[in-house]
C-alpha cells in the first residue's frame, strides 16, 4: 500500500507543476495540453487516495497507471514530442474509466 500512497503522492507532485508550467510556462495548444494533462492525473491522485482508504487497490492501481499514460502522453506533445503520441492518450483513459467501473463494482460487493 506504501507504494501506492508514494505513486499517489508524487502523481499530485507531478500535477501541479505541469498545471503551473501550464499556465504560466506555455502558450496555446501546449498550455492547454498541460492543463487537461494536470487536471485528469491531479483528480485521479486524489482517486487513488480514496479507493486505498476503501480497500479498493486494483482501482488505485488502474487510476495511478491511467492517470500517467494520460497526462504523460500530453505533457509530451506540450514539450515537443510527436503528436501521434495523441493516438495513446485514450488508452490512458480507459484505464480511468476502467478504475471507476471497478471501485464501483466493488461497492456494489460489499
């Protein structure tokens, strides 16, 4: 669980400084990039948090990993990086929804 909560914890880190290099650091299609980047790995940081707090570690797990693929993919393309790199920012995104889908089912098994 360590592990986890340091993943969650350097994820949020790593949030907020895309999300002011973002806004103070960037223009245009980057900034924006950066801030919808930031946005969705802040959010799920904080998701992963919560479902630790109910027992639900796959979910962490699916919300760390979505949430890095996601906004790492973006952060990327905001520094320079090919945009066919947008073509692997929904994988991350399922993996969200994936994680969503699973914190809920388990709800609905306790």
């Amino acid at each position: 669980m360590n592990v986890l909560i340091i993943l969650a914890a350097l994820s949020g880190a790593m949030a907020v400084a895309a999300g002011a290099f973002g806004a103070h650091g960037a223009s245009g299609a980057a900034a924006e990039w950066l801030k919808t980047g930031a946005h969705y790995q802040l959010v799920h940081a904080v998701a992963a948090l919560v479902a630790l707090g109910l027992e639900a570690r796959g979910p962490a797990w699916l919300f760390i990993a979505g949430g890095a693929l996601f906004a790492a993919t973006l952060y990327l393309m905001a520094l320079g990086a090919p945009r066919w790199l947008g073509a692997i920012t929904p994988i991350g995104g399922t993996l969200l929804i994936a994680g969503w889908l699973w914190l809920a089912w388990s709800a609905a098994r306790r």
